[in-house]
C-alpha cells in the first residue's frame, strides 16, 4: 500500500549487504587474507585496497558504524514485517520507520564518505580511476536509494492522505 515493491527488494538487498559488512568487521581480524573466515569474506579481500579503513584496526568510528548497521537492519525487517499486517495504521507507521531509517542510512553513509577521506591506497596508484569508481559505485547505492526510498514511500503517503482527506 505505501511500500513499493523494489523498496522491498532494495532493503532485502541491502540489509543482506549490511549484514555481511558487519559480520567482516567484527570478525576482523580474522576475516582478512591468509586467516580462517578469508574464503567468507573473499569480496573483501580486493574491496579493503579501495575502501583503507576496513583494514583500521584501531577505528572506533567504523565499528560504531557497524553497530549501527546491526539497529538498521533491525528497524528495517520490524518495519517490513509490520508492513504486511492487515492494519492501515500499522502499515503507516511501518512506512513512517522506513522513511526514518532511510534518512538515517543516507546520512550516515555521507559521514562514512566524510570520515573516510583516503579512500585508495598507493598500491592503486596505477588504477586510480577504475579505484575511484569502484568505491564509489559500492558506496553510491547507499546515497542513491535511500533518498529514492523515503521519496517513493511519501509520495504513497501524502496520496492516500489527499485522497482520504477530500472525503
């Protein structure tokens, strides 16, 4: 009703993505190369080059972050589940959480962006550009969909509220 089904599919997606990016961080440091979870984590093993401060042992803001990971993740499936309940108001208030939750994931994903300023390394020196694209294209879809998301999501809203209000 308020939810369109690819705002479904995106938050599967991502919230699978997220998960997957928690559990490398805080499995570190067994999740890099030549150490027991290094064939779990494989994407990991090129994506740490492009994207320093996975490898920053010593980072509080990035495990920070992924514990805030873990709370959205949590907020989205309660939303999601909540949102295919038979009520009207629960499937508001769930839509109202996902248009929250979206905010909050695009702004923290800016300030990762922010923080995380040498974003590539010397060793790709030489691919600097396809470096570049690479960390921003993993990253972009973060600042991408969530804005799309609480987009798609008022708009369902404010016409039901329009069309319910005129009555």
């Amino acid at each position: 009703m308020f939810i369109p089904w690819w705002v479904y599919l995106w938050l599967v997606l991502s919230s699978v993505a997220v998960i997957y990016d928690t559990f490398y961080i805080h499995l570190r440091p067994l999740s890099f190369r030549y150490n027991p979870y290094e064939w779990t984590f494989e994407p990991y093993q090129l994506y740490r080059y492009f994207d320093t401060l996975k490898d920053n042992m010593q980072d509080r803001f990035l495990v920070i972050q992924s514990w805030l990971n873990v709370a959205e993740v949590g907020i989205i499936w309660l939303a999601m589940f909540a949102s295919v309940l038979p009520w009207k108001k629960i499937k508001f208030w769930s839509a109202m959480m996902l248009v929250v939750v979206s905010s909050f994931v695009f702004w923290k994903t800016v300030i990762y962006l922010w923080y995380d300023r040498a974003f590539v390394t010397v060793s790709l020196d030489r691919m600097y550009s396809i470096g570049v694209a690479f960390y921003y294209f993993t990253i972009g879809l973060w600042v991408i969909f969530p804005p799309l998301t609480v987009y798609a999501i008022s708009a369902r809203i404010m016409k039901v509220v329009m069309r319910e209000g005129g009555k």
